[in-house]
C-alpha cells in the first residue's frame, strides 16, 4: 500500500510538472527569441536612419553604429554587394527579400533582420543585423535549469510528503491487522487508538464493540455453564443415590422404583433442554408460566424427597392468581434453584407460595427454617449456601422480574410481572410499578 500511494503521487506531480513546466519553458524561449528579434530590428533601423543621409547622396558611410557585442550589423548598396560592416560579401535571402521590394522578412531565419535604406524615389542600400540563435538560447539556459531545479524540488518534496502520508495511512491498518489477530486469537481486551483518519477510526471502533460483545458473550457463557452445571449435578446425584439404594437392596428394584429413576431421567433431560434454550435465545419462545401446573410438579418432585429426610413440602396458590408474563423454563429452573437450595442448604419445612403485588407483578416466596441467604448469594458464585443463585438472578433479570432476598429466617423472593401488567402496558411503563419490575427488554442471557 505504501508504495502505490508513493508511486500514486509522484506520477500525478510529474504530470503537474510537466504540463505547466514544458508549455512555460517553449514560451520563454519563443519570448526570448521575439526579444532578441525586436532588438535587431530597431539596431537595423537606427543604422538605416544613420546612413541614409549618405546613401541618398552615392557616398559611402564611414562607420556603422555600435550595437551589441554579439549582434552583426551590415550595409548594403542596391545591387545586393558588401559596402560596411560584419556580413557576408553578397546579399543573402534576407537582403534580396528587401531589395526585391517586398514588405516584410524572410521566414527562414528569424534572428536576421534586413531594413531598407530609402533614398528619394527609390531603396538605394540594405542594413542587416543578425546574431546567433546559440546566444539567445544559451541566455535561457539558466532559467530552465532553475525550472528543472524546481521541478526536482517539487517531485522530492511530493515523494517526502507522499511517503509520510502512506506511513500515516498504513499504521492504523497496521494496527487493526495485528488487533484483529489478536481478536482472532482470542485476546478480547484490544482496544484500538484513534488515528484521526475517520474512515480507520470507525472500522477500529467497530472492531473494538466486537471485541468487547464476544469477552462479554464468552464470559456470560462461562458463568452460565459453571452455574448450570449445579442445576444438572442434583438431579444427576439423586438418580446415583436411588440407583445404587437399589444395588445394594436385597430384593429387585420395584416398579414403583423404576418409575422413579425414569422420572428423574425426564427431568433431567427437560432441564438440560430449557437450560440450552435458555443459553443460547436472547429471549426465549417457550410457553408462558402455568403456575397451578408448575407447582403441581413441584409438590410431585420435592414432596417426596423432603419427606425422606424428616421434612414437610407445602405449596400455597390462590385461585385468582393472573398468569406471569414470563416463560415456563425460566420460571421452573429459578424456582428449582431456590427449592434445591432449601432442600440442601436449609433446614426444617419448605414452602412455596405465589401472591398478587399490586396490579402489576407476582411475587413467588420460596423459604425454609433455615438461617436464610446472604444477598451476596445472588452475585458470587463462592458463597457456600446460595450455589445456582447468580443464574436464577440472571434468568429472573432477563424475564423483566427480581430475585430479592430478606433477612434472617426471611424467604427468597421471586418478583414477576403479571399479564394484566403486560396487557394494560402496550408497549409504555406503568409508574407505579416497582422499579425492578419496569420492562426490561429481556436481556441476553
């Protein structure tokens, strides 16, 4: 690149210099040569009027004015012969052009100039003057060759200027190559400098939002997988632990048994299901919340098991209840991230209740008699008691709902909008709504 802008702008300026320097230099040296033309004419006319006193009376002149050191003045009589002065001995085509009574010169030579010497009636002699074309050109020399200097003055200085504006040009596409392999390799930290150029400077732009997009995607890919990994590890570890119950049991697994272990499977597969959809859509297609059938499943799954570990499972819907403008697999995997959550990090009986806030959201409380969850539960992955609550938080944030948590012994709350909310709003903010239940445009996951 760098070099076809360098070649670019110097064939353009050589271009520019030759169609204003040539044509220029013709000019002076045709300016040079009407000049010298027109100082031999007016010496040949001062030497007519000078002898033409003599001439008109038959006397020869003595001498010839003076004139230039490199100008040759020469009388001639009327029969064309040499009378006074520099010249040849007979009249050459300029004389006998004049003697022949025409007006005007010769167009064979216009640095010789011929005037007639008029007598009384009649042309009695010829003055010519000439000098060298050499002289005249010589006398131009040295203005082209100073032309020529500053023709090369002009092209060293385009290819100065030229090459400094490739560099200029070329860093920034320099740089964007080596951030895009750095992008390509998988360094999103990049983070272009501003050229100046607009047109580079945009494209860096863009490829710096790109690059910040992909750390942000990958990172949220990440996170997700990690806090996903506990959705799928607890039905995975009931499943092992029914299993090898069985394995050991004396007796063959029963149906009843069976029933369980394929049950578990289902689910398992359902969560897997909804967790990938839930990934990878920035806002999810599936069926809107049935909350009376979702807490059925929840009474089917989390009875039993809280049952076999000396603990009750109560669930509490009212009937009247508006349906959740949120979908069925966000609001199950949140719901069983709190409800596993109990199970495992709580202690005593576990409930499950959904009421109406106002008329634009649901809130659905999920507690136990345990010491409760810390609020920085819901952001940091490393707090023991909480695991599985950044992705519920997620999930409820990208649904336009909350995950809020009380204090000690208090329940985790999950605050949802409601449809008659998502009715009456057609597309514009109800102000009386809770702040964290105001649209949210349903975020990437």
């Amino acid at each position: 690149m760098r070099s076809r802008v360098v070649g670019l702008a110097l064939i353009t300026a050589t271009f520019a210099v030759a169609l204003f320097g040539i044509p220029l230099a013709i000019g002076l040296a045709e300016f040079a040569v009407s000049e010298e033309h027109s100082s031999l004419q007016r010496l040949a006319g001062f030497a007519a009027r000078s002898v033409q006193s003599d001439m008109a009376h038959d006397r020869v002149p003595r001498a010839l004015p003076d004139g230039p050191s490199d100008a040759a003045v020469a009388l001639y009589d009327a029969d064309g012969a040499l009378l006074l002065g520099a010249g040849p001995s007979e009249g050459d085509a300029a004389v006998d052009y004049v003697l022949g009574g025409r007006t005007g010169l010769p167009p064979a030579d216009d640095l010789v100039v011929a005037v007639p010497v008029s007598g009384l009636h009649d042309i009695v002699g010829v003055v010519r003057a000439t000098a060298p074309s050499s002289q005249v050109y010589a006398s131009v020399m040295p203005i082209w060759l100073g032309m020529a200097a500053l023709a090369a003055v002009v092209l060293v200085s385009t290819w100065l200027l030229a090459r400094r504006l490739a560099l200029r040009l070329s860093r920034p596409l320099d740089r964007l190559v080596d951030d895009a392999d750095r992008l390509g390799d998988g360094d999103f930290g990049i983070r272009p400098k501003r050229s100046g150029i607009a047109e580079t400077d945009r494209v860096s732009g863009a490829l710096s939002r790109t690059a910040c997009r992909l750390d942000d995607l990958l990172a949220r890919e990440r996170a997700f997988s990690a806090e996903a990994s506990h959705q799928l590890r607890t039905p995975l570890t009931g499943l092992r632990l029914r299993l090898e119950s069985a394995l050991d049991a004396a007796e063959p697994m029963t149906r009843p048994q069976i029933e369980y272990g394929l049950g578990s499977i289902d689910r398992l597969e359902r969560t897997i299901d909804e967790l990938l959809a839930l990934a990878r859509e920035r806002q999810t297609t599936s069926a809107p919340a049935d909350l009376p059938r979702l807490f059925s499943e929840f009474d089917d799954e989390w009875r039993p098991r809280l049952t076999r570990d000396g603990r009750s499972f109560s669930s509490l819907l009212p009937g009247s209840l508006p349906e959740p403008d949120a979908s069925s697999a966000a609001v199950r995997q949140i719901l069983g991230v709190l409800l596993d959550n109990a199970l495992l990090h709580g202690a005593g009986d576990v409930s499950i209740s959904a009421r109406e806030v106002g008329e634009n959201a649901i809130a659905i409380d999920v507690g136990d008699q345990g010491p409760g969850v810390p609020s920085s539960a819901l952001t940091n992955r490393d707090v023991g008691r909480g695991m599985g609550l950044p992705l519920a938080r997620r999930l409820a944030e990208s649904e336009g709902g909350r995950l809020t948590v009380g204090t000690t012994s208090s329940p985790v709350t999950l605050l949802l909008p409601s449809r008659s909310r998502a009715g009456s709003a057609e597309g514009s903010e109800d102000p009386s709504a809770p702040p964290a239940m105001r649209s949210t445009g349903r975020p990437g996951h």
